[in-house]
C-alpha cells in the first residue's frame, strides 16, 4: 500500500503521542538529536537488513525521495521556528 509506505517515509519522532502531555515532554526530551533518531528509525524500518527491506525491495526511489523531502521540510520548520 503505497499510502502505508509514504507514511512510514515521513515518519518522525516530534509526532509521537502519548496518553499524557508531561509522557511525550518527558520521552522527547530524552532524545538530544530528533534528525538523527528519525534517520535511525527509517533504517531499522527501510534498510536491507531492516523490517521492510526485503518487502519494498522495488520502491528504493520512492523511498529516497519521501524520506529527502520529509527531511528537508522538517529541516525548513525547524529553521522556521528558530528564525520567528
């Protein structure tokens, strides 16, 4: 399913939930690089030896691009908010 796949792609850490607001604080804040733990996340997810490696064998192209273009514009807001 291509809609599963892209949001897997764009998948990020900043958009996690928990029950309690003061959980989510608590769990992000334990996380000192977010660009990183997302980058690692897509590996153990997408990579050769990841979870789906093997399965989306033949979408490397479209993987490269969701996961460049979600990175750049998570990378843009960040800026975003730093600059406001």
């Amino acid at each position: 399913d291509l809609g599963a796949f892209a949001k897997l792609a764009n998948l990020t850490v900043l958009e996690c939930s928990a029950s309690r607001p003061e959980d989510k604080a608590a769990i992000l804040g334990m996380i000192p690089d977010y660009h990183e733990f997302d980058a690692q996340l897509q590996a153990l997810i997408f990579d050769k030896r990841g979870l789906l490696g093997r399965e989306l064998l033949g979408f490397d192209i479209l993987y490269s691009a969701g996961r460049t273009a979600g990175r750049l514009q998570r990378i843009a807001s960040d800026l975003q908010q730093h600059v406001v």
